[in-house]
C-alpha cells in the first residue's frame, strides 16, 4: 500500500515540476539518476527481524519477496546486483531476474530507489516461492551509509523492511 501512495507522490512531484503555459521555465530540483553509491552486490540480511516479522504475502512486491518462512540455515542467499549503466539483477535460491534501476532525491527525505523487473526464469526462490516477476515494478525509499543499506516505507527511514550489506570481493 506504501507503495502505491509514494508512486503517485512520486508522480505528482515531477507533474508539479513542470511549468505551465507562459511560465518562465526553471531547473528542476527533482533528479533522477543511477547511484554509484549503491553500485556492486548486495545481500539481504535474512538475520533481520524487520523482515521477518513485516514482510507478508499481502504486503511483498516485487523486489519485496516474502521471506517470513525462510530458514535461516545460511544456504540460500538472495543477492541484488547494482551496475553503473542503471542495469539491476538479482538471485534468490534458483531464481534470477533482470531489470532496470533509478534513484531519485527529493526536495526532503531520503533518496527513492525505483526498480522495474524486465525478466524473470520464473523459478524458485529463496522463499520457496515460483511467481514470475516480469513487468513488475517497485518502489522504496533508500537508506544507504558505507557498507549498509535498507529500503524504507517512508521518507524518514523509520519504517524499513529490507535491510542489505555489501558483499565484497
């Protein structure tokens, strides 16, 4: 449900940007880019109890799979790969998908990760889940500092649910 309220605050910030018929026309203070920051392999903590505990089959997305029933045995891992040219593939248990990635910063609050799935093999993940992801898209607030980083539900990086850590060569 988050999500659907920040896509159409998302939307009406850049609809607001825009001038109308005979105004001067002025930077924009909304940007939208890749983020070198964020750019490598990240894991998702599956140790985390946010994610555990908030994560359900009615609130999992698409990047957001359900990992409420996933033993912590340390065999499967779900991995999320960020590349410099705004491409985004990730891996969880047998399954693999492909896609696009922004991020966006806002006047206020933290930077919004926005994802859209171009592929799925529509396998089984991590979670014991087959759900083919393919023109799914999704939306977060991104909290990142160094090696860490969480995707939030709202601006102020209260609420996150996924937490990650970069895995390093």
């Amino acid at each position: 449900m988050a999500s659907l309220a920040l896509a159409t605050f998302t939307l009406a910030s850049v609809l607001s940007s825009l001038p109308s018929a005979g105004d001067k026309v002025g930077q924009s203070v909304i940007t939208t880019h890749i983020s070198p920051a964020i750019a490598g392999q990240w894991e998702i903590d599956l140790a985390d109890l946010n994610i555990k505990n908030k994560l359900t089959p009615e609130s999992a997305t698409a990047k957001a799979p359900i990992l409420a029933n996933t033993e912590l045995s340390g065999q499967c891992r779900e991995l999320y790969n960020f590349a410099a040219d705004n491409e985004m593939w990730a891996v969880s248990g047998k399954e693999w998908t492909y896609g696009r990635y922004l991020v966006t910063h806002l006047d206020e609050g933290l930077p919004v990760i926005a994802m859209k799935t171009v592929y799925d093999n529509n396998e089984v993940d991590c979670s014991g889940n087959k759900i083919d992801q393919t023109n799914e898209s999704f939306i977060a607030f991104l909290k990142h500092q160094g090696n860490e980083m969480q995707w939030c539900a709202d601006a102020e990086g209260k609420e996150c649910f996924m937490s990650f850590h970069r895995v390093r060569p």
